[in-house]
C-alpha cells in the first residue's frame, strides 16, 4: 500500500512537470493577431472638458468604424484612454502609462498648452503625438514627434478684425485673455493686434485673468466696459466665454462680441444661450455641409453620441483617420512618422489634409465666418 502511494505522489509530480515544460514551449502570441492600441489623452473632466469629451468621441468613432470594416490588416483596433485633468502632473502619468502600454501612437492633446507638456515624452519615446485642436503657431517647424491636422496661423484673429472694422464700422476693441493656454493665446493676440491695426483699428490694454473656483466674472466685465469699448473680443474656453458673455449681456445687451475659435463650440452655445446671441467666431468647418460625405459622418456621430457634431469632434475623427490610413499603408520596418510623412495627403471628412516637412498643414485650408443666431453657429448675412 505504502509502495503504491508513493508511485502515485511520483507520477503526479511528473505530470506536474510535463504541464510546466508544455506551458513553456507554447508559443508566444502573433503580434499580427492581437489588437493594435492607440493611446488617448485629452482633458475629459475640468474647463476645458467639453473640447476632450468631443474630441474623445470623434476618435472612438474613427475606430469604431474601422473595426467594423476589418481594422487594421486585419488587426482590431484598441484605445487606451488617459484623463490628463490639466494638471503637469496627470499629462506626464498619462503619458508614462501609454508609453508603457506600447500604444503605435497617441492622439490628443486638445489644447496647446499640454501638447508643449507632452511633446519632450514623445519625441524620447520615438511616438507619435497627433495633436487634436492644438492651434499655436508655436508648436510648427519642428522636427519632431507631434503631427496634426488643424491650421495654426489663427484666421480667426484676422477674421475677427476685419469684420469689426469694415462690416460694423468698430474702431475701438477690447480683448480679454483667459491666461491658461499661453502658447495659443499669446500668438494669437499678437496676431490680432497687428490685423487691427492693419485695418487702422484701435485696441485697449488687454485684460488678462486665471480662471479658477474665485473668478469674479461679473467684475470683469466692469472692466472692460470702464474701457468703453465698441466690441469686445473673448480669447477664453467656450465656459469662460459663456460666463463673461453673460455679464456683459447684463451691462450694455447690444455690445458686439466675437470669440476666438478656442471658444467655438456646441458648449458655448449651451451655456451662453442669449448672451452669445450675435457673437461671431471662425468655424474650421462647415457644420452644415450637405456633401454626402460630411453627412454619413454627422448621421453616424449624432447617433453614436447623442450630441450634435461640433469642430473638436470632427478634428479628433480626422486626427484618428489620418493616423490609421498611414498604419494601413507602413511599410515593414518602416516607422509610423516617416509612413505618415511619406503620404502626407490624406482626405478629411470635409476638406483634404496635406502635411508639411514638419507634420504640420498647410495654412491655405478654408475657414467659416460664423455668427451665433438662435442657439446655433450660421453663416454671416
């Protein structure tokens, strides 16, 4: 008995030790076979919320639509998604974990001031950041990793004061700054300074302010209207645009505004209701396009998300676009910047995207004069 229970405890432990050697000479996973992960960092809760949520959408929509017909190579395609919450500290863990996930690539940021957060990582991990609506002008003309699909030499700046000054008549503007993304905003109001003056305009001290939990909205808009200005421009997020509206609707109801693009968005239209009646703004795109392109892609969003399209989403979905059209076409051994370089044409979902030496696009791509009537973004009479 005792013989024959220690020939069982033996070949137990023998055939413990074949499933160990089995278990060890499987093979590894086909890399062709598993899912192929793009990493996505945007700013999904905070001020700047209503840009990375409709960024976020638009590029789950790319994905999604790619899945269905066969992904990548025949490779399904995963996002791995980060929250950078605006803060230094939450954009380099976010972008740590995507590097360290092996994503191809990461699309996002949303705003200029964490892509220049972002862009060192990046370029050290040899990946691709495809920027979303990152519009500083200072972020083109390098080699680097960070790509995008947006002009950057601020048409709207030029916009804006040209048609304050030949189709109002306007001579004296002000402007306030929203201080938080200093890489788009300080460019920008260079560039609006010298439109104006151009124009033979005159534009009042800037006011600059933080936002945060104590911004006293309603005292900005006293100083700007101790300024007595003609217009008031609103380089500021579509919720800071919204509250300084709202105050100053409240001061002089007929004053005309205009907002930066930073702030042209289905949210300021939410928030703003009849103060943002009569602001007018750039579009980068037509919302209302009836090409059957733009409008499979309007139906397919709307239904997806339950929200109308706005630019931030149809960036993020041409962002995504772009990015798996240049991994369909990667050569072997060949990386994902030079792939991307090596098209460099690539259709939008409105206009085509063409890609600089730098991975920027060339600044000729149509804008839209907008004006805000009836809650919605038409075009200027």
């Amino acid at each position: 008995m005792t013989s024959n229970l220690g020939l069982l405890k033996v070949a137990a432990v023998a055939l413990a030790l074949l499933a160990l050697w089995l278990s060890g000479c499987e093979a590894e996973p086909d890399p062709s076979t598993q899912p192929l992960r793009l990493g996505v960092i945007v700013e999904a809760t905070g001020p700047n919320a209503s840009l990375g949520v409709a960024g976020r959408n638009g590029m789950q929509l790319a994905v999604e639509q790619a899945n269905a017909n066969g992904g990548i190579n025949g490779r399904q395609v995963e996002l791995l998604y980060r929250n950078d919450v605006s803060t230094p500290e939450a954009m380099q863990q976010g972008m740590r974990d995507l590097i360290a996930a092996n994503v191809e690539a990461i699309l996002g940021p949303m705003t200029s001031r964490t892509a220049m957060h972002l862009i060192p990582a990046a370029n050290d991990a040899g990946i691709i950041l495809m920027g979303g609506t990152t519009l500083s002008r200072l972020l083109a003309g390098h080699d680097d990793q960070f790509f995008r699909t947006i002009r950057h030499d601020n048409p709207d700046a030029k916009g804006i004061a040209q048609y304050f000054r030949k189709r109002l008549g306007l001579a004296r503007i002000s402007v306030i700054v929203e201080d938080s993304n200093p890489p788009y905003s300080e460019p920008w109001l260079l560039d609006f300074k010298r439109y104006l003056a151009s124009e033979a305009g005159e534009m009042a001290p800037e006011l600059h302010f933080s936002r945060n939990e104590q911004t006293d909205y309603a005292a900005l808009a006293k100083q700007l209207m101790a300024q007595q200005p003609q217009g008031v421009v609103l380089v500021t997020g579509a919720l800071d645009a919204a509250m300084l509206a709202t105050q100053l609707h409240n001061i002089e109801p007929k004053l005309p505004l205009a907002g930066a693009v930073w702030a042209a968005e289905d949210a300021l239209l939410q928030l703003g209701g009849q103060a943002v009646e009569g602001l007018i703004s750039i579009q980068a795109y037509e919302l209302r396009d009836p090409s059957p392109l733009f409008s499979s892609f309007r139906s397919a969003y709307e239904r997806r998300f339950k929200a109308p399209v706005d630019s931030p989403a149809i960036v993020g979905y041409d962002a995504t676009n772009v990015l798996l059209q240049a991994l369909r076409e990667r050569k072997p051994n060949e990386t994902l910047k030079k792939a991307l370089l090596r098209v460099r044409k690539f259709q939008g979902v409105q206009q085509s995207i063409s890609l600089d030496g730098f991975g920027d696009i060339d600044s000729d791509s149509q804008v839209f004069l907008k004006v805000v009537r009836n809650g919605q973004f038409i075009d200027v009479p």
